[in-house]
C-alpha cells in the first residue's frame, strides 16, 4: 500500500513538471509608428479612436531555447485626455522562421499629446511550427523617447503543449 501511494506521488509530480510554466523575459527596441491613422469623436476635445502599426527588434528574448528576432504589431486605441486605452496584436518572429501570436492590452501616458510610457498585460495566443498551441501570459512596459522610437520589456510565463 505505501509503495502504490509513493509511485502515485512520483506520478504526480512528474505530471506538475511536465505541465509546469517557463519563464519569459524579452527586451528590445522600436522604430516610429510606421502607419497611423486617427479619428476624432466628436463628443468632447480630445477624444479619438487610433490605429497604428510598427517593428520592434528584439535584444533579448526565447522561446523553447530559440531568439525572438523581431515583433511587428497593429493596434488600436482610444485616446481620452491624457491617456490612451490600448489593445493590439502582433506576431513575432523567431530566428528560425517561426512565429508566435501575441494580444494585449494596455495604457499609454501622454504629456502634451507625445506618449511617454506604456504599460499593459499580454497573452500568447498561438504559434506556428514548434510553436502551435503556445499559451502564456505576462506583463510589458515601454518607454518613448521625444523622436518616436520606444523601448520595452515584458516578463511572463509560457507552455508549450506536449
């Protein structure tokens, strides 16, 4: 009876590491907004719906032991004030051809109508190759600097199935 509780217990925490997170740190950099389109409501000033699109390069960031080179991302958002409420999707694409799916969303703070940070939570929405079935969640945060471009980071947790 000991031994069939000891081999159920060695079962399980096989089956816990198997399905266990890795964990996800990337940085890099991004270019100005390569297409971006704005709308004004017309309610009150300074109320607009916006799309845009851009690149990012990544420095630093793997998935399943392979470098994430590079991100490109559409997005929309609606600006209020001083705030933008964001939400995007982008995919990214990995050293060896792969690519993983990303959505988000998140706030971007303006001063006087220039974007200066950014903060907001994704999730991996799928992948192609080695990478189908991708699930992961995180965190990212950028930075803009006064000529256009951004850096950013993002932190989080994936699976791949088995």
């Amino acid at each position: 009876m000991k031994r069939a509780a000891l081999v159920f217990l060695v079962v399980l925490a096989l089956a816990a590491l198997a399905a266990a997170q890795t964990k996800f740190s990337g940085a890099g950099q991004c270019g100005k907004v390569e297409k971006e389109y704005k709308i004004e409501v017309g309610d009150r000033p300074g109320h607009a719906f916006t799309i845009a699109q851009g690149k990012c390069t990544y420095t630093k960031g793997e998935i399943a032991g392979i470098q994430v080179k590079e991100e490109v991302w559409t997005g929309s958002g609606e600006l209020s004030g001083n705030t933008i409420r964001v939400r995007f999707s982008s995919f990214l694409a990995l050293t060896n051809g792969e690519k993983a799916y990303v959505r988000g969303d998140g706030t971007t703070t303006l001063k006087d109508g220039v974007p200066q940070t950014e903060e907001g939570k994704w999730t991996y929405a799928g992948g192609a190759g080695k990478l189908k079935g991708l699930k992961g969640k995180g965190t990212y945060k950028v930075k803009y600097a006064a000529d256009g471009t951004s850096t950013f980071e993002a932190e989080g947790e994936y699976e791949l199935p088995k």
